[in-house]
C-alpha cells in the first residue's frame, strides 16, 4: 500500500504508468521458459539453456531500462489528464 499512496501523492500519471506495466509484462516472452518454441529448442539441443537465459535476461533488463526511461515520458504525454 506504501507505493500505492506514494504514486498517489506524487506526480506520476496512472494511466501511463499501467500501460508500461502492461507492455513490460510482455517482455518476459524474452526467457527460455516463457514461451514453448523456445522451450522445444532448448530441450531439442538446439541452443543451449544457459545461454538462451543469458541473453533474455539481456533483453529484459535492457528492454526495462528503455521503457523506464523512454516508454513512460511518452505514454505520461500521450495519456494527458
């Protein structure tokens, strides 16, 4: 409830911070067990695990970065109230 009241209290729009939750919640498509192609390609041998997990986790943390940085200024713009 802490950060519920802090958002409240503080100037940060709602509605674009939900829609960087949302697309961020996308991201995880990212990791090796999030999405069942790339799970058959890790089990197949094809590519090996740990690699996969290193480089979506790459991905996510660099993707996080970008849309905490770039994605709210312009959804906060967009999503005016």
């Amino acid at each position: 409830m802490p950060l519920v009241y802090a958002g409240a209290v503080s100037d940060i729009n709602p509605a674009a911070l939900t829609c960087v939750i949302a697309a961020g919640a996308c991201i995880g498509a990212a990791t090796p067990t999030a999405v069942a192609t790339a799970s058959i390609a890790a089990g197949s041998g094809w590519i090996k695990t740990n690699k996969m997990m290193r480089y979506g986790l790459l991905l996510c943390l660099t993707a996080s970065v970008v849309l905490a940085v770039v994605g709210y200024p312009i959804a906060a713009i967009l999503m005016n109230y």
